[in-house]
C-alpha cells in the first residue's frame, strides 16, 4: 500500500469508510436498543445504561494492547478473527432477556469493538496523505458520525415497529457484510513506520504517548453528553410525549455532520484546531439545552441541529490533532487513545447520567449534561492560554 500517495480517494479508503459506516451503525443500533429494551423489561433507566458501561469499558481495557500487536500481528487476519469474535457475540444475544448474560456479551463485543475501531481508524489515518489529514479525517469521521446518528433512529424505529429480537438480527446481518468486505483489504503484517528501537519498546510506550492526551482529555468531556443523547433520547421522547418521532433528532444530526464534515475538515488543514473547538463546544451545548426545553418536533429538530453541528466539529478535529502530534509509528497508539478516550466518555455519560435521571428526570438530565462541554471549554482555553504565554517567553528568551 503506497502511504507516501497525494491521492485521497483510493479503492482503500473506500472501503474502510464503507466498513465503518456500517460497523458504527450497527454498533449505535446496540447501544441505543439495550439501554432501551433492559429500562422497558426492568423499568431501570440506571442498569439500562450499565449494558453500554460494560461494553465500553472492555474495549477501553483492550485498547491498550492494540498498538503493540499492530506492530507484531497481521493487520487483516486480527480484523477478520474480531469481526467473527463479534458477530458470535451479536448472535448469542438473540432471544435473550436475562441480564447478567447480555452484560457478558456486551463485554465480549466491547472487547472485539475496541480492536475493530483502532484497525480501522489506523489504516484510514495511515493511508491520508499527510498534508490532506484534516480532509482525511473529517471524511472518515463522517462515515463514523453517520453510523452513529442514523443507527439510534434505526434501532427506535425498528423497535417501535418489531421488536428488540429483529434489532439483533439486523446487527448480524450487517456484521456478516462487514466481514464479507474485510477480505478485501490488503493485507499487513503490521502497521506502517518501524518502530525505533522496537526490541525495548514496552506495553506502556505503545498504549500511551503524552502529546496525544490533551485531544483524548477534551473528547472524554464531549462524549460524557453523548452517552446521555444516544442511551436515553427514547426516554426522553416518552416523557415529552413525542412516540417515535424521537428518532428525527438523529436523522437531523446526520443530515447536519454529512453537511459539516468535509467543510470543517478543509478548515482544519488550513487554519488549525483553534478556529473549530470553540464554536463545536457551544453549538453542543445549545443542542443539550434544547433537549432541556424540548416538548414538541420543532425544538427537538433544533436540538438534533446544533448537537450534530458540534460533533460533527469537535470529532474529527480533535482526532487530527491527537494524530498530527505523534510520530508516524505510534499513530495506532494515538488512535487507540482516542477511542478508548470516546468510549470512557460514553461509559461515564451513560452510567452516571442514567443515575442522574434517575432522581431529576430525563429533560433535567441532558441540562446536566452541559457540564462536560463547559469543562472542554476550561481546559482547552487554560491549555492555550499556557501554550501562548510558554511560546512569548520562549521568543523573549530568543
């Protein structure tokens, strides 16, 4: 695979888009079902989020690994046994409704989730010419963004109309189409860059670069809000009365980051992360208000708006920043990061906000959910603020 080409749109690229298109919206389909099916059967909104918890939090302990094994394993062969590994974990949920079961395959498709997710953002970022990053990424964000906005509104609609069981079979349908195109990538024995000094690297020096822990904070603040958006949206239709029009909100937010992705990735390239965090940061929030006041189809279409404005923003740029500040070879270490940092994001979101509505309702929940964005906002703005004062003493000293 030639990673020193100009050219953008390769047979490559395409396909890793289309496999994580449809392997995000498969993923969003599940983590908006369980938490959906577990509150109806168990009128638990809490042990409804702990299904998207546990999911998490086992790819979070498997992202560790992924870099070092990039460096030592086939590429393609560790991407067709996970994809299996998760469609058997898909599978075995069919009919099933007791609770400590589901949570163990959850876990089992967390961990070939937090595999998935790294190989293919690596590849992706691998194959992006480095001076079209930004572009690269907003349109591999996209095809994540899109999976992950259209597939709560699938799994609301499908469960609306059927049942969680035909959910499931969904899942499976799309996994298997997955691993069907999965033999199509090139193969590799391992990631491209050699690693300096590979012999001494260990574990931790693979599953952690400091430069790339500022965008991995900042992301673990915005997906606290999301884990809320997709694992209680349906509750939060019942109890404004809205049924199924719900889902609207997640069409709007794909329609919107379809719009977005491409324009803020050019933006990047040209004029850096500073120009995009800010107003991603307060479109989010304007989104989690919204979804406070939302009673009617109309302020729930201006909510799905704003919130798809600012992830569709926020995503992509602090993932090109995470990238452009490792060294070639440890680009899969930063991915991994990243994800894991997502992950952690919606696990919190989701456990901690399912307590919280809990005692204070779904509408007063998602104005909580504010909270974490105005954190971004503090840390990015005392980072700068650092950054520059650091760069003017450095200049005086010169």
């Amino acid at each position: 695979m030639d990673y020193q080409s100009s050219k953008l749109w390769t047979k490559q690229f395409i396909v890793i888009l289309l496999m994580a298109f449809l392997f995000f919206i498969c993923l969003q389909m599940l983590t908006a079902g369980y938490p959906a099916f577990i509150s109806d059967i168990k009128h638990n909104p809490a042990q409804g989020g702990l299904m998207t918890t546990a999911f998490m939090v086992a790819a979070i302990v498997t992202r560790p690994f992924i870099g070092i094994l990039m460096h030592k394993l086939n590429v393609k062969r560790m991407a067709i046994f996970s994809l299996i590994f998760i469609l058997l974990a898909i599978a075995l949920s069919y009919k099933l409704e007791s609770v400590p079961i589901l949570l163990l395959l959850r876990v089992f498709h967390g961990i070939g989730f937090g595999i998935i997710t790294t190989l293919l953002s690596t590849m992706a970022t691998n194959i992006i010419p480095n001076h079209r990053l930004g572009e690269g990424i907003g349109y591999y964000g996209l095809s994540t963004s899109l999976g992950t906005s259209l597939g709560p509104m699938l799994a609301l609609s499908l469960m609306a109309a059927f049942s969680f069981h035909v959910l499931i079979l969904l899942s499976v349908l799309f996994t298997a189409i997955i691993l069907i195109l999965s033999f199509s990538i090139k193969s590799s024995s391992k990631t491209d860059g050699k690693p300096t000094n590979s012999q001494a690297q260990s574990l931790i020096q693979y599953a952690f670069d400091k430069q790339a822990f500022l965008p991995c904070l900042l992301i673990v603040c915005y997906f606290i809000s999301l884990g809320g958006v997709v694992s209680f949206m349906n509750e939060l239709g019942k109890e404004a009365n809205l049924g199924g029009t719900v889902s609207l909100f997640f069409l709007t937010n794909a329609i919107v980051m379809t719009v977005i992705r491409p324009i803020s990735g050019r933006l990047y390239d040209h004029f850096g992360h500073k120009v995009l965090i800010y107003p991603a940061a307060m479109a989010g929030i304007i989104g989690l208000m919204l979804l406070y006041f939302t009673y009617n189809t109309a302020t729930l279409l201006m909510a799905g708006f704003f919130y798809g404005l600012g992830y569709g923003v926020i995503q992509p740029s602090l993932q090109a920043l995470a990238v452009s500040r490792v060294a070639q070879d440890k680009k899969g270490t930063a991915n991994a990061m990243f994800f894991s940092s997502m992950d952690l994001g919606i696990a919190i979101g989701s456990s901690g906000l399912g307590v919280v509505a809990n005692s204070t309702g779904y509408h007063t929940m998602y104005a909580y959910s504010v909270l974490p964005i105005l954190l971004l906002i503090m840390i990015y703005t005392l980072t700068f603020v650092i950054n520059k004062h650091k760069d003017k003493t450095i200049k005086k000293a010169s």
